[in-house]
C-alpha cells in the first residue's frame, strides 16, 4: 500500500548552515510516529518543510503520491493535513464551543467575517468533536478559563476540523505535567485506532515517545540517523551515543540541556528493552 506521506531527499540550508540534509522517511496509514532529536537536529525545519511554511532547497513531499510542495498550510488543510503547535493556538475570549464552530467556519472555506452571524455554526458536529477530546461538559466555559492540559485537548479538537488525514503535532505535551501528557497521547492514539488518522510527532519527552510512538525517527544535525521501532531505537548504538553518552554501560546519569532541547530533571533509566529517557519536567521552548 502506498504512504499516505512520502518525504524525499529533503535539504534545506539556512546561509551556511545544512538545517535538513537528505531526509526521508515515509508516513503509513495509522501511524504514530515520532521525530526526535537534540537541539538544532533539524526538526522544526523538516515540520515547516512538510507544512508548507519553507521551500526545500532540494528534495519532495508527496501526499498520497501527489507533490504538495508549494501549498501554503490553509490548502494543505483543505487536503486534510492539520497541525498542532508547541503554544496552543487557541482563541481565549471565546467560549471552548466557539473556538471549534470557529475552525470548522475555517474547514468549511468561510471567512471569519461571518462569525458573528455563525455562533451556532454546525453546533452538533462542534459538540462531536468536543466529546472526542472529553471536554463536551465544557462548551459554555470561555477558553481562557481552561486549565493548560484542557486547552491542548481543546487544540486537537479543532484540529480535526477538517476531517485529517495527517496530523503534525509540534512538541504536543510541552509545558503539561506528566499525568496530563500522557493522557493527552494516549487520547491523540485512541484517535489513531479509531479513526485511522496519521500522526507525525516532535516531542522532547522521552517517556511519552517510547510509551506512545509506534516507530521513532532520530535527527542529529540536519540528518536521520536512526529509524525503526522503540525498542530497536532504544537499543541503537548511535541513539546511545547522542541521549546517553558513550560508555555508560546503562548507568544512571543527569541528561543536560545540551543532550536534548528543552528537558530538563531528566534520567536515564534502563528497562527489559534497553535504556530509555524519562523526563519528569519539560519547559516549553
């Protein structure tokens, strides 16, 4: 069966510097993948290559084997692409419902001038998706009454909106607290089982990724080093070297803000598959 995404030989430099260096990887229908990396691996990058927001110096992206390089994010919407980011793009003034009948007035191609005119825009469907994401009880409230965890849940109902095929979500759990992102993933893989949606994942916590990804790509400097499954990732030899240091031998040690970007409290520990990170803080960068 054909990916449902296909990432070529992508490369994008910035001046002097390889940001993406020949990256590729596919995504397959109902997958939960990961992208990690430490810092200036070339995440970021290789996510606005995706979604439109940066041109590739070279290389393809292709959705269900069409180019979709050159579309800007809003048409990659109308393709059925969402995207989550590492700051909720929320709306706080109005009211949990609204902020969804706002995105599906935004699926559904009409301008935000109609708004005041729409607040009972598709009121079902709106409370669907809100009771996929468990905050139905919560319409009425206004956003910026939401607890942080709440708004993130909120996030990911608007973005399935549009009905996605793909969704890219930019570091999902930064700034929540362990209970809340793991919730939080294990809410966005429920979605992955039941409505076949495909996830493509930065994330900074290593116990959410090996606990939630179904494969895991690693990024170190510009390029993929590693791919495959958590346990194979976790005992890679390469992924060792750049999350644990070399020679350790499985060792507890401090992982510094320098190992991976914006963990911090973060351990190594060893499990029946290998040496894992967990990390029990993470501040949003």
């Amino acid at each position: 069966m054909m990916p449902l995404l296909q990432v070529q030989h992508l490369s994008k430099a910035f001046g002097g510097n390889q940001a993406v260096n020949d990256v590729s990887f596919d995504v397959h229908a109902g997958d939960m993948l990961a992208l990690i990396g430490p810092n200036g691996a070339g995440k970021s990058t290789t996510f606005h290559l995706i979604n439109g927001q940066l041109l590739p110096d070279a290389g393809e992206v292709l959705l269900n084997g069409m180019s979709i390089l050159g579309q800007t994010p809003h048409a990659l919407s109308r393709m059925g692409v969402s995207r989550t980011f590492q700051v909720a793009q929320t709306f706080a003034s109005l009211t949990v419902l609204e902020n969804v009948q706002l995105a599906l007035l935004s699926a559904d191609g009409l301008g935000f001038s109609l708004w005041r005119k729409a607040t009972q825009y598709r009121n079902a469907d709106a409370m669907h998706l809100l009771a996929q994401v468990q905050l139905d009880t919560q319409a009425q409230r206004p956003c910026h009454a939401l607890a942080y965890g709440d708004v993130k849940r909120l996030e990911l109902a608007m973005s399935l909106a549009n009905q996605p095929r793909l969704l890219l979500m930019d570091e999902p759990t930064a700034g929540m607290s362990p209970q809340e992102r793991h919730a939080l993933m294990a809410l966005t893989r429920e979605l992955v089982r039941s409505q076949g949606v495909s996830v493509l994942f930065t994330e900074h916590s290593m116990d959410v990724v090996f606990e939630h990804a179904h494969r895991i790509l690693v990024m170190a400097r510009g390029s993929l080093m590693a791919q495959g499954d958590p346990q194979s990732i976790a005992q890679h030899p390469d992924v060792k070297a750049v999350y644990f240091g070399r020679g350790t031998r499985g060792a507890r040690r401090a992982v510094s803000a320098d190992d991976v970007e914006g963990v911090s409290s973060a351990s190594v520990a060893t499990t029946s598959i290998g040496a894992t990170i967990t990390a029990d803080k993470v501040s949003p960068t």
